[in-house]
C-alpha cells in the first residue's frame, strides 16, 4: 500500500492555516502583512490549479464508469467535448477571485494530484478495471474535498490580511505613499 501524500499545498498551505498565523500577522510591520497577503494570495493560485487538474481527472474517470454503467457505445475519446464542457457541471461554488499570478510549480501540483491514485495509469483508462476506476474515483473525491475545505481556509486568511491592511489605512497606521513606493518596487 502507497503512503498516502501530503496534503494539498503541504507545509506551506499548513503555515497560513496554523492558527497563530494570523495572531502574529496582525502584529506585523505593513509591509511584512502585505507580503504575507501576496504569499496567501499565490498559495490561493497553487490551491486552485491543483483543484482544476484534480477534478478534470475526477471527472473523466466518473463519466467512464457512467459510460460502462449505461453500455454507452460511444469512446471516451468521444465523449471529453462533453466531459469538459461546463455545461455538465452545476454551478461554480468559488469566490471569483480575480488571479494575478499563476501557480508557482505546476509540475508539483500534478505530479500530486498523479500520487493520489498510485497504480492506475488514466492515460490507459479503458483498460482499468471498474473496480481500479471506482477506487481512483474515491480517491480523487476525497482528495478534492479536502483541497476545497484548505483553499477555503486559505480564502478566509487572505480576507482576514486584507482586512487587516484596510483596517491600518483606515485608522491611520499605514501611509498610502509608502504603500505605492513599495509596490513600484514589486
């Protein structure tokens, strides 16, 4: 049996979901916050491609089993224009954030999201046994589900330091002029 991999986003992703992350951010000198906004903020982009690869897989491998469940003629070749369209999905259950980096290693990230199936090569799905399939079905279920509760966690550290920035500005800790010199230099 494979040891099971980390989870998503591993010790970095930990570090901002560590409770007293945010106790001593809020502490923190401005520019310390913004940065460690901007370090939520690509964990975020991280989270959200790793869900995007791992629930495309989750899907193929899902409408593989319904095509076997049904007899469905047609190859699964056939069927990916559907697979991946967004009309076979319900509605979008993220927070629409505007991204302005993209992911930092996406290599990493799928080479994840391939160690959550160990054994099962979906490249060569049709010769999967329905037992194979339904197995990395769970897995990537599971998986996907504890990436969502982690980005979400994520999300809600990113609000907390943007929060905590307007809150500064707002009061009159933080200087704007200060502010757009250190973003010219970024």
């Amino acid at each position: 049996m494979s040891p099971k991999p980390a989870p998503a986003g591993g010790a970095a992703v930990d570090a901002l979901l560590d409770p007293t992350f945010l106790e001593n951010a809020t502490r923190a000198p401005m520019t310390e916050v913004r940065q460690l906004r901007r370090q939520a903020e690509q964990e975020e982009v991280n989270l959200s491609y790793t869900r995007r690869l791992l629930q495309g897989r989750l899907d193929i491998v899902r409408r593989e089993l319904q095509r076997r469940a049904e007899h469905d003629g047609r190859s699964l070749v056939d069927l990916l224009p559907e697979i991946l369209s967004e009309k076979g999905r319900g509605p979008a259950h993220g927070l629409g954030r505007h991204q302005t980096v993209g992911p930092s290693a996406p290599e990493d990230y799928e080479s994840w999201v391939n160690s959550l199936t160990p054994g099962v090569d979906l490249s060569a799905i049709a010769d999967l046994s329905d037992a194979k399939l339904e197995k990395a079905a769970r897995a990537l279920g599971e998986a996907e589900s504890g990436l969502s509760e982690r980005r979400r966690g994520v999300q809600q550290v990113m609000d907390a330091l943007a929060a905590e920035l307007g809150r500064r500005y707002r009061d009159g800790e933080a200087d704007v002029a200060a502010l757009l010199a250190d973003e010219g230099r970024h």
